[in-house]
C-alpha cells in the first residue's frame, strides 16, 4: 500500500532568509480500476481507500448501487514487471446477475486527479442510469446558518491537509450537522468516490437526507455523483459550473456555492435551504 504523504528536500525563501529542509507533500499514485478483469479507468490518487474508491466510481457510473452488487473487491498480484503487487490496480468482480456494462475504448480513460471521469453523453443519460430516482422528493430541508459552519467543521477534520496544504476533502453531514464521514484525496471527485463507496460497502445507499460539503469548486461530475448516491443537497466552497446548475434544476438537487462564512448562493433547490430571518432585498433586475 502507497503512503499518503512523502518526504521531499526543498528550498525554502522567508523574508530574504533561505534554508533547506524536508517538506511533507501528499502522494499522487495512479490506480487502475478493473472490472471482472478487464481494465475500466485509470485514476490519479492519493493511496488509501482504494476499494472504496473503486466501487464508489462504479456506483456513480451506474453500474452498481448496493454492496450486494459485489462479489469480492481485491488488489491485482503481479502487477509490476517484476511480479510483486504494486497496490495500484484494484479489480472489482461483480456478483453473479448483475449486468455487465460493455466496456469500450471510448469507456476505458485516463482520469487526471484534478478533472473527474464524465462518461455521459448528456444529462438525459444521467437520469436514466441512476438507481435512485426520488432526489426530488427527498423533504430535507437545512438552515442556511448551518451550512455555513460546515466548512470549518470539515476543515478541522482534514488531517493529511495540516501535513501537506495539498488535499481536496469531502464531507458527509447530516441536516443537523454532525460527520458522518470525511475523506481527503489529490483529486476532488475521488474523495467524494470514496465517500459514496464507502457508504455503499456499509449498505447505506441512498445516502437520504444527507449534505455532501466538498473543499472545491461544484463540477458537473460531483453533481452527478451525488445525484448517483441520492444525496439531497450539495455544497461547495467554491463556484459550480453551469452544467452543474442545469443538472441539479432537473434531478431536484439542492446546489449551493461559495459557501465561505455566513455567505453562499443557492444555486438550485431552494426550497431545502431554511433562510436566516430579516429583509429579504428585492431581485435584481
């Protein structure tokens, strides 16, 4: 198994001053996904949760949703020239039953750490791949004033980030605030795979009246990763993209962005978010 951060000689500059000393940095390793022995992806990651990973990517690209799903999750042997394990190529074996998506080269892509894998077409393709098709009915609803805790709730719960500065971090909360989970990765979508994975090996999909927070901006592919798991409502710190705003009007996903303080825009869903009370201003022409 990779080691989640590395040792590294650098050159440090303050204030005029220069001084050499080691740094902490996070690992960045590459892990290949097979499904029933026959290569799916390649993602860049930070090592660990591997398995959760690799079956919470297979449940946001619709091919499994319950752990049942599953027959047996391993680490490839003999993966190096050499014949040792190198722990980067993770083979999922489905039970007996469950289709088997037709794997083409079209589906069979390299992953960077800092773009997600969208393999849908359009968002008419989401819709009918998701295995949870009540998002929209899902009454949560969450008070604006604790959203805007929840980052600094999820940043004091980042433990490789104090280390290195380099992690992107997804954190699963309920509507009254508490963690149910946190995970760090170099790559935001992976981090949230792992949630989404790990919820599903626990048996806990749809993850139902649930906020997902993640440390960076909303991109499409984690607006349909959390359509995917069946989370209600998701917030970012950062801007979502339009094709994230478009995919949560249709699912009946709740989108907030630029959540910093006691600040944010809804996006989508509204009707989920309790606004604090006082005047409200009038729409802006």
């Amino acid at each position: 198994m990779g080691r989640v951060t590395e040792r590294r000689r650098v050159v440090r500059i303050r204030g005029g001053a220069v001084v050499m000393r080691p740094d902490t940095l996070v690992a960045e390793e590459p892990l290949e996904i097979r499904l029933n022995g026959k290569p799916l992806a390649i993602t860049m990651r930070t090592p660990g949760d591997d398995f959760a990973l690799a079956v919470g990517f297979l449940a946001s690209e619709g091919v499994i949703a319950h752990a049942s799903d599953v027959r047996a999750v391993t680490y490839c042997e003999g993966a190096a020239e050499d014949g040792s394990n190198t722990y980067n190529v993770v083979n999922v074996q489905l039970a007996p039953g469950v289709p088997v998506p037709d794997i083409t080269l079209e589906r069979n892509v390299y992953t960077t750490s800092s773009c997600g894998l969208c393999g849908k077409a359009s968002l008419d393709a989401v819709r009918t791949a998701t295995r949870f098709p009540g998002l929209a009915d899902d009454p949560v609803r969450v008070r604006a004033e604790l959203l805007a805790e929840l980052p600094d709730r999820l940043r004091a719960a980042q433990k490789v980030f104090d280390r290195t500065g380099g992690l992107h971090a997804a954190g699963l909360f309920t509507i009254g605030g508490e963690l149910l989970d946190v995970r760090e990765d170099v790559g935001r979508h992976n981090a949230v795979d792992k949630i989404v994975g790990r919820a599903l090996q626990a048996g806990r999909l749809p993850l139902a009246g649930a906020v997902l927070l993640v440390s960076g901006r909303a991109s499409f592919e984690l607006a349909q990763k959390a359509v995917m798991a069946g989370i209600p409502v998701l917030a970012a710190v950062s801007a979502p993209s339009s094709l994230a705003v478009d995919l949560a009007v249709e699912s009946g996903l709740t989108l907030v962005g630029f959540l910093r303080g006691r600040d944010m825009n809804v996006y989508a869903g509204e009707e989920r978010v309790i606004l604090p009370s006082g005047p409200t201003s009038r729409p802006e022409a």
